[in-house]
C-alpha cells in the first residue's frame, strides 16, 4: 500500500472524494460476516483539478457485481465530495473602485465559451 502511496504522490494524483455509501465493494451477505470496504477511487492531477472545477464523484447501488459503479460528473456538480459546496463567488463592493473593473467583468461577460459560475470564478 505505501508503494501504491507513493506512486500516486509521484504523479501528483490526489483522492477526489465522493458521495454517497463510504464503501465501495462488499462481501458477504449476513449482517455477521458482511465486509464493506473502499478499494475503488477516482484521481486526478491539478490540471484536472482546474479543467473541472465543479466535479462529483458518486457512489452508485451495486447489483451484479460486488464493487460499486463509480460516477464522475464532469459537468459542473452543485455538490463536491462529502457535501462540501464549491467555493461561492461574493461581490466585494470595494472592487467597484478599482481601476479597470469595467473592463475585466465586460470581458468575462462576454465570452460565450464560459457557463455563468465560471465567468464568476474568472472575475
């Protein structure tokens, strides 16, 4: 296990969390030889980090197997790992006195490639 520690420290590839059950695979169907464990995660490096800012990683309801299906919601989650909110965006009404401001929020406003929280994290 250190080495798989390690490994991920190398490649800079950090535990994304989750929501949902905490384990991941289980064994076992009565309640005194049931085992549940977190062997399944999803990593990803800073890069990611920043291209997917709004991320969510669920735990799904297994069936068949006996490892839950991970979900990774790329698209801009309201929720982050253990119901951690994103960070908000807040207006600083001294911002309206700083050279310029007009000129930055017209900028962020106006590129379409952006969805509304992102042009506020641009700000």
């Amino acid at each position: 296990m250190a080495m798989f520690r390690d490994t991920l420290e190398d490649c800079h590839l950090s535990d994304l969390g989750f929501r949902g059950t905490w384990y991941t695979w289980e064994r076992g169907r009565l309640a005194s030889t049931n085992v549940r464990e977190r062997l399944d995660r999803v990593v990803a490096n800073p890069s990611w980090w920043q291209m997917f800012p709004g991320y969510l990683v669920s735990h799904l309801q297994h069936s068949i197997s006996d490892h839950c299906p991970l979900l990774l919601d790329t698209a801009g989650a309201a929720f982050r790992s253990n119901n951690m909110r994103p960070r908000e965006f807040r207006f600083e009404a001294n911002w309206i006195l700083e050279d310029g401001v007009e000129q930055v929020i017209s900028q962020c406003w106006e590129n379409t490639s952006l969805a509304v929280p992102n042009r506020l994290h641009e700000l």
